[in-house]
C-alpha cells in the first residue's frame, strides 16, 4: 500500500487565521470565545460562539471570485492556499488529474439560505439571489479549492456532521494509497453562527448556556452543559511518499491510519457504551500497525455536551483496555468551540503539530473532572512530552465515528 504523507496545512479559526497564529494561540491557551457579533442575541438563550475574526477573504484570494462565496468556502480556500503554499507545491509541474481535493462542511451556507428566504418572504420569488444554490450547498467548499487552485482529479465533499472533516482527511489518505491520487487537499470547512443555527441547536439542547466564557467549554468537566458553536476551516496537503520526496518536499508527518464506523444507535447522541467510536480506533490503531500501549496523545471529539464526552471516555477505555490510564487526551474544542463539520481538519493540525513540537495543550477552562470521566484529560496545565503517534477521534450526529493515525516521519 502506498504511504501518504503531509506536506502542507492551513487554518481559519478563532483564535487565528494561519497555522502560525493557531497554533501559537494553542501554546498560549488562547480562548476564542465570546459574545456573539453577527447578529442580536436579546431573545435567545445562547449569547457566545468562536467567531473567526478580522478574516479578510479579499487578502487570500481573487477578491472577485470571493464575492461570490458564502463564508464556509472562503475559509476553504484560504486554508488550501497557506497548505500548497508551505508545501510549495507548483501545479504547473502536476498531472492536474493526480491532483484531488476532499474537503466537507456538515452544513454548507446557511447565513445565505437564512438572508435569501427573508428576501422570499419579504420581497417575492423574482429577488432571491441567482447565486443562492452554489453559494448555498455544500460541495462548493471543495469546488471552489479546485477551481482556485487548478485541481482537476477526484473531487468530493463527505458531509457527515461532526466527522466530515476527519472521514474527508481519511477518504483522501484511501484515494492516495490506492493510487487515484498523488495529491489532495483534505479537511473540513463551517460557518453557522447564524440565526437559525444557533436557535435549531438552542433548541435541542446541545448549546452551552453558560454566560462566562471561560466556563462555557469545558469538556469532561463535571459542570459541563453543551458545546460553544464554532467555525472555521481546517485542511492538510497530502501526497503519496515517493512523490513527495521527487520533489523535495518537506514532510511534516504521515497518515498511517483511518477507522470509520457507525453507531446505527440514535440520530444525535452515539451509542452509550461507546461500542463504535472504540471500533473505529481499534480500526485506525489496526492499519497502522500500533498497540494501544504505543499510542502518546489523543485529541478526543470533547465537545463539553454530558453525553459525547461520557460516552467518549468509555470508547477510549474499550479501545485502550489498559493502555488508557497513561495516554494523554485533550479537547482542542475548550479552546476554538465545535467547528462542525470543520472540527476534524483543525484538530488534525493540532495532531501534527503535537508530533512536531511535543507539547500537549490543556483543555483549558475544565478544572473539576467528571468522576466518570477519569481518564488524564490535560486539566490545569499543558505538558512537554515526546509524541511520536497520535490520534484524533471525531463523532457526528447520525452515528458517525472517524480516527485518523499520525506518526512522526520516519524513512
């Protein structure tokens, strides 16, 4: 099977609109939460979100083109960019066919479905925007990256909620190894702090209500009450080994494994004794070759809802057996919120970058672990240690389970 490299990484977040400020944003506990911005919250319950901010989609892009793109596929596109750019990859020198892009958004565009349905309402069908449906839907994050960077091989958008960014990363790593590609842009992309967004999942109870926001995403924390919505984007370059070094590309690590399952339990909360999440590690953990004992760092799904992070602790335990007590597990999400659909592209970079630099973040803002949650979530204070295979587990509504396998690049 052939070996799959990363080579490049890009990121819009709420803490930092390059891989550099994000991750020095991540070294400093940086919190990207706060008072929601994008519209008046006086009559809803939920008052804070990580926004992206001060994001300039103009300064990353044909400003041109990005008229013409909801929110979800400029930060695609931004974050594509800062990944071909630092693995310096020049598609004048590709078989464009080679070269694929899959990268998914669990929603899509929402804030112009929500504009232009008032515009329906109010003003009649003739004045609905005639860029509403590619605006809109979710496969023009990864349409846009293709067109902006002249990718022309398999191009697709896995929306699975929560996990599509994650089971985009692992779909690309199959297309490589199985020779479709050399090249992929992978990952995820969201933006639904919107109106209806934060009302559908006020309503189901999903949403922290808690006003501090320091407090307010705290997973595995005994206090915990629902996730802090999120957005942004996440996506990794990824290229087959052997022509990733005929280039002379630098190799920031590699994909060894993937494991995708579902729960077939309930369409929002995954399965109570944590049965698929802990298949799709053990799956992840199998294809690449490691035991449980040889496992350093997990970045959990931790999303601060009472359910995920329970379930998700019991998945670890069923997963690692023994092995669990000494793994070091944190939520990037106490930090940036849940970026959805986004979610599994950024912690992948999280995954990465704790392989090259081994420092561990700490869930910031927990402090009183959940009895029943008893596993070492990083709490009070990041730490140094060597890391040389990661994990990182994404859960979406619906059942879906996705875990990536990073290793430190070894020839």
């Amino acid at each position: 099977m052939r070996r799959v490299v990363i080579t490049g990484m890009g990121a819009v977040t709420p803490i930092g609109n390059t891989v550099e400020e994000f991750w020095n944003g991540v070294r400093s506990g940086k919190l990207g939460i706060g008072p929601i911005t994008r519209f008046d919250t006086a009559e809803y319950k939920v008052k804070l979100a990580a926004e992206v901010k001060g994001f300039d989609a103009g300064a990353r892009m044909d400003a041109r083109a990005a008229r013409r793109m909801s929110a979800f596929s400029q930060y695609a596109v931004a974050a594509a960019g800062e990944a071909l750019a630092q693995a310096q990859l020049n598609m004048e020198n590709e078989d464009a066919y080679r070269a694929g892009v899959c990268i998914g958004s669990g929603v899509g565009g929402l804030w112009e479905l929500e504009q232009e349905h008032e515009r329906l309402l109010t003003k009649g069908p003739s004045r609905v925007k005639p860029l509403l449906i590619p605006m809109m839907i979710t496969n023009m994050a990864a349409g846009n990256v293709a067109i902006a960077y002249g990718f022309k091989g398999k191009c697709l958008d896995i929306t699975t909620a929560c996990a599509s960014g994650t089971h985009c990363i692992g779909e690309a790593f199959r297309a490589i190894q199985h020779g479709e590609l050399d090249v992929c842009a992978a990952g995820g992309s969201e933006s639904t702090v919107t109106p209806i967004g934060v009302a559908g999942f006020t309503n189901l109870t999903a949403l922290s209500t808690e006003p501090d926001p320091a407090r307010a995403s705290i997973p595995f924390d005994r206090e915990r009450g629902g996730f802090v919505i999120g957005e942004g984007a996440g996506v990794l370059l990824l290229e087959e080994l052997s022509h990733a070094k005929a280039r002379g590309a630098k190799i920031l690590a590699e994909i060894t494994g993937y494991g995708a399952t579902c729960d077939a339990f309930h369409i929002t909360s995954p399965a109570e004794d944590g049965s698929g999440a802990a298949k799709a590690m053990e799956l992840a953990m199998g294809e690449a070759g490691v035991k449980p004992e040889d496992v350093d760092y997990l970045n959990a799904h931790g999303t601060s809802t009472h359910h995920n992070d329970l379930f998700e602790t019991r998945a670890i335990r069923l997963a690692f057996g023994a092995a669990a007590e000494g793994l070091s597990i944190n939520s990037t999400k106490s930090m940036i919120g849940h970026l959805l659909g986004a979610a599994g592209g950024v912690e992948a970079i999280v995954c990465v970058k704790t392989i090259q630099e081994g420092f561990v973040h700490q869930t910031i803002g927990s402090k009183e672990p959940d009895p029943e949650c008893d596993l070492d979530y990083t709490f009070g204070a990041p730490k140094e240690k060597t890391v040389r295979t990661a994990l990182s587990n994404s859960l979406g509504f619906g059942g879906h389970n996705g875990t990536l396998a990073f290793r430190a690049f070894e020839e």
